[in-house]
C-alpha cells in the first residue's frame, strides 16, 4: 500500500502537467531480486490504473552506464575495507581508508565528499541543505558484493535527459543531495524533486515487505485507490466507481497543496 501511494502521487504530480510516466525497476541487488517479484509489481500497478508511458526500465540494463561513471569518477575514489560493525558507532564515514594505499579487491569503493554544502529546492519541503563531508561522509558507490550503489545508478539514470521530476517517498530525502553531487559530477542535470510521506504501522516503522506489509490484493483495487486518494488530500465524488474514471477525476484536480505532514498509522485491515 505505501508503495501504492507513491505510485499514485507521483503518476497525478506529472500527469496532471501533461508529462510523461515512467516506470523504472531497481533490480540491481540481484541475490533479493526475483523475476516473480517485478512481474507482480507490474501487475499491481496495471490492476491499479497505472500504466508507463515510456518503456519499462530496468537498472540492470544500465550496468555499461555505471560502468562508465566509475571510471569518470575515478580520481575522486578510494577502496574501503571497513564493514558495517566497524562503523555502526560513527553517525558518519569517518574517513578510515580515505588516504590508505589498498589494492584488495574484495572491497567496496567510496568516493571522497568535498568540505561544502550541497542544496536543492523540493517542490514541497522546501530548500534542504547537506554537508556533504560533515554530514554523511565518504559514501559507497560499488559495494564489496560488486553491485552498484543505489546512489550512483539513480543518479545516473535520474539525471538522464528524459526525466525532469521525481516525486519520491521521504525516506529517501537524506540521499538526494549525495545524488545531486554525483550529478554535478557528471555533469548531468539533476531533475526537481518532490518527496511526500511515507505510509508507516502503528508502532511508526515504514510500511515494506521487510516489516511485515501485506502486499495489495488486487481485486480491491478500487477501494486500495479510494483509500491511497483519500491519504492523499484527494475527495473523489462518490458516484465514481470505475478506477480509470477515478484516475483521470485525480489527474484533474491534483494538488499537493493538501498534502498532510504525515499520513495516519496504517491498519493492515485497509488494504
């Protein structure tokens, strides 16, 4: 469900402006990806009204692109060794292998943050403001697994000449100026960004597979939308039962001007 309603917003936000949807599938984490699962994905969002108006991309088809970035970025990388309980008690990288000379492979790679802020203007937020060497530190662009970071391959494919706005969930709102950097690295264009609220269970955990989250049932699709517009800000008449008729009522009178700060605790019993 919470994935559902930042479909959804995101599909009113740029509809609404007469753009284009896309759908892109973050499959790079191949051990926890499983083909059913994208399938079902897919499925949910058709089910639900929501259909891409471009070709369906897949991050894994992409892996050339990252490749490239890597290599453009080369002398700002270093190879790291340190592991997750090395670090848990550092409320950022603090710096360990920055400077040493290390030529393991079985390594991740960091890319070394400057001494400066890095900024944007979200569409809702506001501006949001990062130090990037004070705040986060040296972060991770290949993990020791060999796969490719979430941050590079959404900054790459983010900053792509066809994508001109994100609305995203605000769990991911402490990334995006780590994006925005690798972007000015690259000298790609970065998009404008929304970030909404994200659906949580009562005890205030994000609603996700790894919480225990139902996923949606799909014979419920126009109640899942009903519930999702309503979260939303959104009153669709009553006398509206069919969903692509919903859809297109929302595409009309979207606003995030009635957006809530947070939405409501989510009771499985909704979806």
């Amino acid at each position: 469900m919470g994935s559902l309603i930042t479909a959804l917003a995101s599909f009113l936000d740029i509809k609404h402006r007469q753009g284009n949807w896309s759908i892109r599938i973050d499959d790079l984490d191949h051990p926890r990806n499983h083909p059913e699962g994208t399938k079902t994905i897919l499925e949910s969002l058709k089910q639900h009204g929501l259909y891409s108006d471009t070709r369906i991309i897949y991050q894994s088809q992409n892996l050339a692109n990252y490749e490239k970035a890597i290599s453009q970025l080369d002398s700002s990388l270093f190879v790291c060794i340190c592991t997750r309980k090395s670090l848990a008690r550092s409320p950022r990288y603090p710096g360990t292998c920055r400077d040493k000379e290390l030529s393991i492979v079985d390594a991740a790679i960091r890319i070394k943050t400057p001494d400066k802020k890095v900024a944007f203007i979200d569409k809702i937020k506001g501006r949001i403001e990062t130090h990037l060497s004070q705040d986060i530190g040296d972060f991770i662009l290949v993990r020791k697994d060999k796969i490719f970071s979430y941050n590079l391959a959404t900054a790459l494919d983010d900053g792509g000449d066809m994508i001109t706005d994100v609305l995203r969930g605000e769990d991911l709102l402490p990334l995006t100026n780590q994006q925005i950097f690798l972007m000015n690295e690259l000298n790609l264009d970065p998009p404008e960004y929304s970030h909404i609220p994200v659906l949580c269970h009562p005890d205030g955990t994000k609603l996700s597979k790894q919480s225990g989250a139902k996923p949606l049932n799909n014979k419920s699709a126009i109640e899942n939308i009903l519930f999702a517009m309503k979260l939303l800000g959104l009153k669709p008449p009553t006398y509206i039962s069919n969903i692509f008729s919903l859809i297109e009522w929302a595409i009309a009178n979207w606003t995030t001007d009635n957006l809530p700060n947070k939405f409501q605790p989510y009771q499985q019993a909704n979806g």
